[in-house]
C-alpha cells in the first residue's frame, strides 16, 4: 500500500472550493515541493509575526503542493518526517524467537517478562533487531507490568479479536501495563554555537551558526530555542509561563557550507533572536530503538475497582514510550483504560509510529483532570488509523513544549459524544497536524489562558487539515501562527488564526500522505504493515 493514496475516497469533496483553492495561489510568495523540496524560504527581518499570506497557505498544481508565506517566511512545515526512521518507511517483519503458550488462570507478568528478557539478551542483527516474543491466543493477567529496556524486541499476539490475545490488568493498582524504555535523557558534546540569523522562519531547514568547528554532515543535533521573559512577554503570557524550558528541536545535519548548516527535518517554530538566542549542538542520547507491540489487545477494567480510581491524576494506561525511538504499536486494541491516566508518547520519544488501533470504552471520571486518549509528546511522532469511544476524554492532545513536528491522520472519535475538546492541551505544543481527523466535540488551537494549571497558548505553527468537527478554532499566537484548512462543523468566534476554506474539504485528502509522496519514491512506501 503506498503511501499519499491510501485514503483515496473518504468524503465527497465539494469541487467549486477545490477550484477556488487552486486557483488562489496568484497573488501569493510561493514554494514547490518536487521530489527534494525547499531546504529555505527567503529571508526576512526579525519582529513579531502577524499578517496571513496573500493568497493561499497551501494548495495543489501539478501533482504536487504547493505553500505560500507570510513576510518573514513563514509556512505551514513539512510534516511528513513524522514516524517510524523518519516518515514512510515500513515496519520490519521481525522474526519469532521465543513462543509463549496459552496461558493459564495465573499471573503471567513473571512469564511473558522472562521470554523478553530471553530475546532481549540475543544478539542484534545487522538491522538492529532481536526478534520477537509470540503470544499465543487467550488471556494473560498482568498483576503488575511489563517492560521493554532493551532494543530489537517485539512483543506480538494473534490478533485483537475474541479469539486473539488479551494482556488483562489483574489488580486494582494505578500502573502503566506496558512500559517501553526509561525516563533517560541526552547529554551534550562539545560547545554549542550560537544561531546568527536575525530570523530562522518555520518550515526552514536553513540557518546560519558563528561556527562550524566539529560540526560535518551526519552529526546529529540540538537546535534549541529558550523560552525567554522577553518572549514570554511578547506573546502575552507574563504570569502564566516562566522562563525557565527550551524548545529543543533533535535534527540530523545533511550539509555544511562556511556557516550554514541544512538539517534534515524543517523547524516547526521561528528562531527570532530579537527575543532569544538559538544554540546549535551535538549530543548523545542512549535510547533504545526498533522495539514494538504488534496484533494483540489490552484491557484495563480492573483498575476502576482501585479505591482512589476517581482522584485527580490516578493513571490507568496500557502502554507508554518514554526514551524511545524508530519504534512502533501496530494493529492494537485496548479497552477500559482511564481514569485521569493517559496513553502517551512521552516527552523523550521520536520517530514513534502508532498505527491501526483503538482506544475503546475509556473509563472517566468527574476528577479535575480529564483523560487523554492518545497524548503526543517528544517530536516527529505519529498517530494513524486509530479510534476513540468514550466520554470526558481529550480523544487526541499534545501536552506542550514539545519541538514538532508531530502527527494525527486519519484518526475518529465519532462513534460517542466525546465532551471535551481536541487540540493541544497546554504550554505551547509547536508543529502538530491534525490531519482528516474526526471529532464528535471541538477542535481548539487556541490560548487557554489560566485554564487549570496556566495552559497559556497551547497550539503554535499547528495545523487542522480537512477535519470534520462540531466546532473548531484556530487563533494566531503572537509570534506564530495556527491554520485551519478544510475544516468542517462551526467556525467559532474568535478565529482569528488562518482559516482556509472553512466548511469545505479540500485536495488532497490527506496533507501528511501528500507531504510524503512529494518527498519522492524513498518516502512513500507503506508504513503500514
């Protein structure tokens, strides 16, 4: 299945906003993308973004997209770098080295834990891979958890149906069934060196550093971006965030000339050193890699029975990857998770692809802090084909200050009324695609002010792409924009962020598959399995 046609009919399309789309793009500064793309839009002077593009964001002429830009070089990024090895690269089929039985009426944690441990002290082949622990059809009670610490391994069932494998909660304890890696973090190497440009625009791949001393195409790199007073101050959120994170964009150096540095994944947040001074450095990060759960179910009733389920911040989740990356979940269901707990990518993954899996029957709460579905954190993530059914949960949020780029595409919570909004959740989530996803509530990328904790703006240079919603929003931080294109259900007050055709799908179905497809044949392959 390639990729960029695999949603070829979904909706009916409505062809006088698909003509007036492509028509718009007259009067617009734009971009083509063919096979390698634009590694830099022109160059602006620094200050405060405001002002849409003259013409049309985005739109489609021979084959291929075509972006507009605002004054300073602004566009809406490339957001196919998202998921496993970068975006559009299909799952291994890992071999089966260890088989486990049918289980019996006990605690399996101890016996499914072994046979990981098992594969996991194998050698890697040359791709990294170990091999897989093969559950057989039935149901497993886990009394406690899982974990996954070691690279190359990957725990496969028989299927998501009554007759496949179910990984059941035993006991009434709030825990994380499934744990992928550990909470580690990067070191850095060498000296950072400071980002000379008055201004890096999103979607740039580009940008000017005062040195290139030990730096050389391959390395990877940090560009980060500290949240300054002076920043927090221009975007309106004085007392509501404090100076005191960075964004930090994980990129790959493809090419070094004098001073400039071409990375291979576009910024999804300007570098305006009117406000903050950008630093670019090498760095280590001992993640593990090319690990995955694949064809089997997970159920999570049990813990609803626990004493404090109804508290604030109990966690009911059936997996989480925390350092982890070019790793996946394929073809996976998982029933009566909940509480205030959440099914996350946490703040250290990347290159994660979630594929093909359902998030059914959520168990909530009335506690203050709601459910998140499927929660984003870290960068270039993906979330494709899934599905949601419940209520009082957040069906697909980031939590913030995460670099970006990361992705929802073709994801449903329409089979219930799900109450609470979609959108980023707080603190200034840069890059997400919300792409052909269907929601039953609101799709918000907006400023929550002071809502809970101090949310502030939760959505910055993200993206709503053909959804289908009851209502949505889309407002302009200071500084940054938010774009809505395609969307359907009500427009509410207050948009004042880039909306394009409101009320009417547009071409391509898909923004993530076309991305792919205009990356080239490399890019394109199925990352399905």
């Amino acid at each position: 299945m390639v990729r960029g046609r695999r949603r070829a009919s979904r909706r009916r399309y409505m062809y006088a906003s698909v003509i007036a789309v492509l028509a718009g793009t007259a009067s617009a500064a734009v971009i083509q993308t063919g096979a390698q793309g634009s590694t830099r839009s022109p160059s602006h002077p620094a200050g405060v973004g405001s002002g849409a593009v003259s013409g049309k964001w985005i739109s489609m002429s021979g084959g291929h997209l075509v972006y507009g830009h605002d004054a300073q070089g602004n566009r809406i990024p490339d957001f196919s770098y998202a998921g496993y090895e970068g975006g559009g690269v299909p799952l291994p089929k890992v071999p089966v080295r260890v088989k486990v039985a049918a289980p019996g009426k006990g605690d399996a944690t101890a016996t499914i834990q072994a046979a990981i441990d098992k594969v996991s002290a194998l050698r890697p082949d040359a791709h990294g891979l170990r091999g897989a622990v093969q559950l057989a059809p039935g149901s497993y009670h886990i009394a406690s958890q899982l974990h996954i610490n070691t690279s190359g391994v990957v725990v496969r069932g028989t299927g998501t149906s009554a007759s496949g494998t179910t990984l059941v909660a035993d006991k009434a304890s709030a825990r994380t069934l499934v744990t992928i890696g550990d909470k580690s973090s990067y070191t850095t190497v060498g000296t950072p060196t400071k980002v000379t440009d008055a201004y890096v625009p999103v979607g740039a791949r580009q940008l000017t550093v005062a040195g290139t001393s030990g730096l050389k195409a391959g390395d990877q790199v940090v560009v980060e971006r500290p949240a300054t007073q002076a920043w927090i101050d221009a975007i309106g959120m004085h007392g509501v965030f404090t100076p005191n994170w960075s964004l930090r964009f994980e990129r790959r150096i493809t090419a070094v000339h004098g001073h400039s540095l071409t990375l291979d994944v576009p910024l999804t947040n300007a570098l305006e050193k009117q406000y903050t001074q950008a630093t670019v450095y090498r760095y280590d990060f001992p993640r593990i890699d090319h690990v995955g759960l694949e064809d089997l179910s997970l159920d999570g009733e049990a813990m609803a029975s626990a004493p404090d389920y109804a508290k604030t911040f109990y966690n009911a989740a059936p997996w989480e990857f925390q350092a982890v990356q070019d790793s996946w979940i394929s073809h996976v269901v998982w029933r009566h998770f909940g509480g205030s707990g959440q099914t996350a990518l946490g703040p250290q993954s990347r290159r994660i692809s979630v594929l093909h899996t359902q998030a059914l029957d959520m168990l909530t709460t009335d506690s203050s802090a709601r459910s998140e579905a499927y929660l984003l954190q870290g960068q270039q993530n993906l979330v494709q084909d899934c599905a949601v059914t419940a209520t009082k949960v957040h069906a697909f949020t980031t939590y913030g200050r995460q670099a970006g780029p990361n992705v929802f595409s073709g994801c449903r919570a329409s089979l219930v009324k799900v109450t609470y909004d979609a959108g980023g959740h707080q603190r200034w989530g840069s890059g997400t695609l919300y792409d052909d996803v269907t929601v039953a509530g609101s799709l918000l990328l907006v400023d929550n002010g002071t809502r809970g904790s101090g949310h502030g703006w939760s959505d910055a240079n993200s993206t709503a792409y053909n959804c289908a919603t009851q209502s949505y929003k889309a407002q302009d931080p200071p500084t940054a924009h938010n774009w809505a294109i395609g969307c359907t259900g009500t427009l509410q007050n207050g948009s004042d962020g880039q909306v394009q055709s409101p009320g009417a799908h547009v071409l391509p179905n898909s923004l993530y598959d076309q991305q792919l497809q205009d990356r080239g044949p490399t890019s394109t392959a199925s990352s399905g399995r």
